[in-house]
C-alpha cells in the first residue's frame, strides 16, 4: 500500500507535467526526413510537436537501453559461466557424498562383531 502511495506521489505530478507538454505544444512542425532535389523533400510529414518529442524520447530510452544492454554483455556471460560452474560442483559434491557413504558403510561393517562374539578383540585372540 506504502508503495503504492508513494509511486502515485511521483507519477501524478509527472502526468500533470506532460499533459501540459503535450497541450501547450499542438501546433503541428514540418519534419523532412531525406533531402530531394532543388530543397524540395522526398518526404514530408506534419506532426504535432508533443508527438514528435515524445517519440524521440521513446527512441532515446529504447537506444540507451540496448547500449547499456550491450556493455553488460560480459557480466551476463561471466555469470551463465558461474552458473554452470557452480551446478558441475553440484554434481561433484553429490558424487564425493555418495563415495564417503559407501566407504562409512565398509567400515562400519568392518567394525562391526561377528556373529555369536560380543567382544570382537577376544574373538581374534
């Protein structure tokens, strides 16, 4: 609920911000994408102002996040490295626990008195 609160505390000033963006900039802007000849544009397009900064910050985000996507590249394969590290060690250690079970158990078995003699160190004697 705190959460909440809090994330509505921030998004609704932000939201009054943009609103009054996107009002106070309707006036539409005469964008020319590629130069033709003689300065007359192959092509011509008239948005609104808010339409286009909100899409060139939507293109901004979406750049900045497949940079940043990009330079963590070697921290996501240094821990898919770990990771597969880690679950041979895994492997290993249950192999190694099995191992120790089985030796535990010969000698125990070893230790143990044979049948009909209640002190093994007589028995041998």
């Amino acid at each position: 609920m705190i959460k909440r609160l809090i994330a509505l505390l921030f998004l609704i000033p932000i939201g009054i911000v943009v609103i009054t963006l996107a009002v106070a900039n309707r006036q539409p802007v005469d964008v020319s994408l590629v130069a033709g000849i003689e300065g007359q544009s192959v092509v011509l397009f008239s948005p609104p102002l808010f339409v286009l900064l909100f899409a060139l910050l939507i293109i901004g985000m979406l750049i900045g996040s497949f940079a940043t996507w990009l330079t963590q590249g070697k921290h996501r394969k240094i821990a898919r490295e770990r990771k597969v590290e880690v679950t041979k060690l895994g492997f290993e250690a249950e192999k190694q626990k099995e191992k120790a079970d089985k030796l535990e158990k010969i000698v125990v078995d070893a230790a143990a008195p044979k049948s009909g003699s209640v002190f093994p160190a007589l028995a041998n004697s």
